[in-house]
C-alpha cells in the first residue's frame, strides 16, 4: 500500500481501520474550542458560540446554529430566514444535513460509505485564512478525531458573497432602472476522505433560496487505476493508467420547521400538456396537486416538483408559506434500492439517520437504508431524503489537483413573503393585479 505525501494514510482502507479503532475510547461531544463569553441566548436558539448570524447588505439576515456530528460533519440547525419587511425571523427547517456519500467504482471492485465508513467527518480540514475569503474561520472539535490530543480543527468558514443580479426593472424614463445585486451567507466545511476533499457548501441567498451542494476535489484515488478491467478512462500518457470510473450518489437530510412547526405538509405537482384542440392556437398544459400523505419514494422528471408546505404560516396575502425542492443535475445510479430514486418523503423517526448503512439503532428488521423506511407511515412530521448522483469518468483535467466537480440542489421560497423579499420602497404597492404605470 502506497501512503501519499501526507503523513496520515490516505487510503480508504486505512482510514476506515483508523476511525474504528478509536472509536472504543471516544466521546462523541463537539463544540467550540475556544470558550467564548456567554452571550445573552441568541435568536436561533443556542449559545453565541454555536450561532451563525448575517445580515446581508440588501437588508435580509439568516440565523442557524451549528454542531459538528461525528459522522454527518457539519449539521446546521434552527435556521430561519428575515427579509427586511418582517418583524420576525421565520423559521425554515430543524434541522439540515448531509446523510451519506456513497461512492461505488464502476468494475464492481468497492463502494465506500464515506459518512458512516471512511472517517469523513475526521477529515475535516484546517483552511488557510485565503481560502474564506472576507470571512471568519471557526475552529470546529472534531468528535473522535483521529489523533485525540489535536480535535481542534479550523475548518468552518463563514462569509458573504455578492452572486449578480437579484432583479432588474425599468422604470418609467429611460434613466430609471430598479436593480439589486444580490448577497449570499456561505458556509463550508472541507472534508478529506482517502484522496479526495469534499467541500460542502451551503449557501443562503438574500431572497430566501437556499443552496447546498457537495463539489468533489483533491486527487483521484491513486489506487483506483487500473488498465485491465475496460472500464476506466486512461489517464496520463499513452493508454495504461486507466482511472477507474465510479459515481458519487451524495444524500442530504432537510427536517423541515417552517414557521415553528414540524408538522408540513407534502405536495407533489405534475403538468401534462395536450396538443391544441380545433379553434386553439397553442397546446394547453394542466397542472395538478397531488397531497402526499403517506410516505413517498419520488423520481424527479420534466414537469414534476414537489413542495413543503407551512402547517400554520401565511403571509401577507393570506397565502400558504410553502419551500420548493428545486433537484440539481443528477445522474440517477440505478445499483442499490436506496440510490433508485432522486427524493425520500419518510416520516420521522430519530433512529433513522444515514440513507444507507443508517448505525442508528433502529429496531431489528427495519433496515438500513432509506428507502426502506418508505413502507406506508403517514406523515406528520415529515424528513426530505434529497439523492443527487454524478458519474465520474475520470479525464486527463482531472490532474492534478483535481477541479472541483459540484452537485447538490436547491430549496426555494413559494409565498414566504407577499412580494419578492427585496421588492424596494417605490415598488412596494405593485402586488397583485395593481394599476398600470400611466
Ligand atoms: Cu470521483
């Protein structure tokens, strides 16, 4: 076995021996190195030292807590979204989360389970002041880190970034334009597993859309080459070191809270368009609702989406609060029962937490992966399962490092406020059917 120019072995197979030896003896609290004053109890519920807060310059502020699991890595919890027009923060979820990356090679050889097998939470990496740009680096203790006497890694950045235009309107003279770049928070962690560094990212934008993505990095795995098994894609001069080819089938966990309460509800929409009938001059297309109230195995397709809706909140305009799923780019690994489909709908059940070789002890014969867990409960409190698959043929950009390769999705708000959140003052009567310009 050949260990990199890292001192800590960097192999899969010696990381995951390492995490399970120190397992026996370890703790598994996480928090702040540093003590940090207490601080009168902040607005997302936990200590001053486990809480993010921004007010972006466009007006809205995201509050969250954070933890760091020793498995799951980075959980943000609490989180909860203020635009400028509302007297309170309005809670989003409970709870967000990676739940799994599962990484099988294309030749049969090997799947890693990263979160619950390969040590990725332990991977957590310090960051150079550089790479948090305009940000603050939090030092983060790694629970059963893999040398006990240095758990203390600062490895949590959080900053702000601008993304570009928000909106952008004409007025009524040709010099009058009603524009806004928008502001996003960002939080990253970076995570080593084997050869590759995970960075996963969360990005709340100032109109209430929240993104978060896992973009895969470092190196390609140096044991994975392989020149015999046609399966790879040769890498390097000539035609003998072929990469063997793999999919990263990456699972976040969203526990929805919307304003307070767990209890949302799921709807599926689905739009079927008909060619035009005789006298219409364009097809039509009809919309439907369907209410999923009972535990869901759900494929993504062309005119299908899915919503949480707020179980008590309305806005302004008497509407439902409700969070769109928007899936990403995936590409759909069809191998396992638990990568078979783009979303879970479960009903929560504390023990269920991994989409696939869940350690949590849930009880005898109810399986570890999530799909298993989709077996006709109605949902009260209902767990989204977000599946987002890549299949990595490996090409010669790829070394070296590695770019960063992204994959994730995006949840967004469906009348959380009355208007767009960012709407300005001279604007703010225009909702509805209103009077035209005259
Ligand atoms: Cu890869």
């Amino acid at each position: 076995m050949r260990v990199n120019r890292l001192s800590r072995a960097r192999t899969r197979t010696a990381v995951g021996l390492s995490v399970a030896a120190l397992a026996a003896g370890a703790t598994t609290g996480a928090g702040p190195a540093v003590a940090q004053p207490k601080a009168a109890a902040a607005a997302a519920d936990c200590s001053a030292a486990y809480t993010i807060e921004q007010k972006l310059s466009t007006g809205t502020t995201w509050r969250m807590c954070y933890r760091y699991d020793s498995k799951a890595g980075l959980v943000l919890n609490n989180i909860s979204y203020q635009p400028k027009g509302e007297t309170k923060p309005i809670k989003v979820l409970n709870s967000a989360r990676l739940a799994q990356i599962d990484v099988p090679y294309d030749d049969g050889s090997v799947e890693y389970d990263d979160l619950t097998g390969f040590g990725f939470a332990q991977g957590l990496v310090n960051l150079a002041s550089g790479e948090c740009p305009g940000g603050t680096i939090k030092t983060v203790k790694v629970p059963d880190a893999w040398d006990p006497e240095h758990p203390n890694v600062k490895g949590l950045c959080t900053t702000t970034r601008s993304r570009g235009h928000a909106y952008r309107m004409q007025g009524n003279s040709a010099n009058q334009v009603y524009q806004a770049q928008g502001k996003d928070l960002l939080v990253y962690t970076v995570n080593q597993v084997g050869w590759y560094e995970y960075m996963t990212e969360w990005r709340f934008q100032d109109d209430g859309t929240i993104n978060m993505n896992v973009g895969a990095t470092g190196s390609l795995s140096y044991e994975d080459y392989d020149a015999g098994d046609g399966r790879g894609w040769p890498i390097g001069k000539g035609a003998k070191a072929y990469a063997t080819s793999h999919s990263h089938n990456v699972f976040w966990r969203l526990d929805f809270g919307l304003d307070g309460s767990s209890k949302g509800k799921v709807e599926q929409y689905d739009s079927a368009v008909t060619a035009p009938a005789a006298g219409q001059q364009a097809p039509t297309n009809k919309t439907t609702r369907t209410s999923v109230t009972k535990e869901l195995a759900g494929d993504a397709k062309t005119y299908r989406w899915w919503r949480m809706v707020s179980a008590t909140g309305k806005n302004k305009d008497n509407h439902a609060r409700s969070y769109e799923i928007v899936p990403g780019t995936t590409t759909r690994y069809p191998g396992r029962s638990f990568t078979k489909h783009d979303v879970y709908f479960t009903q929560y059940n504390k023990c269920e937490q991994y989409a696939s070789n869940n350690p949590g002890n849930c009880p005898a014969g109810a399986g570890k992966t999530v799909d298993k867990w989709v077996n006709g409960q109605t949902l009260t409190h209902p767990i989204v399962w977000m599946n987002v698959g890549f299949h990595h043929i490996a090409r010669d950009e790829d070394q070296q490092p590695m770019p960063v390769h992204w994959q994730g999705f995006s949840i967004a708000p469906r009348d959380v406020t009355a208007m767009n959140p960012l709407t300005p003052d001279a604007l703010a009567s225009q909702n509805g059917h209103w009077q035209p310009r005259s």
